[in-house]
C-alpha cells in the first residue's frame, strides 16, 4: 500500500482541500495521514524535508503536490 501525506494548517483553505484530494484518494491503494502543522509544530521539519514549501500539499510517492495556498511552511515554526 501506498503512503500519502496530507500536511496543513487548519485554515479554509486547507481544510477545502483536505475534503477534495486527501480523503478522495482510494482507501485501497493509499494510506492517508494528515497533518496539522499548527497543532503539530514538530513536524514541519519532516514537511520541509519532504519538499513542502507551503500548506496544504499533499506528498505521494515522495513527491509534494502543493494546492492553492493557504500558509508558507515558514509561517508555521
């Protein structure tokens, strides 16, 4: 099974995109975490790491898929 890795801040923005792409990728192929950068500070240094550069981005296959723009991953340290 497939990981993926749904990073954001809780903002409107984020959480539209949580409803649109996080849970609509099939529960067969993918486990999807998500994660709160705002209540979870101490993973933004695993974000970055992933190649985040802002939230929310979504990172399949170790690639990060950014969507809209809701905060810089800098913001939120």
């Amino acid at each position: 099974m497939n990981k993926a890795v749904f990073y954001h801040a809780g903002c409107p923005v984020c959480v539209s995109a949580e409803q649109q792409f996080a849970v609509a990728l099939d529960p067969a192929r993918y486990q999807v975490e998500v994660v709160h950068l705002g209540e979870q500070k101490n993973r933004v240094a695993e974000a970055e790491a992933a190649g985040v550069k802002s939230v929310p981005a979504l990172v399949v296959g170790g690639a990060p898929f950014h969507i809209n723009f809701g905060a810089a991953l800098a913001d939120l340290r």
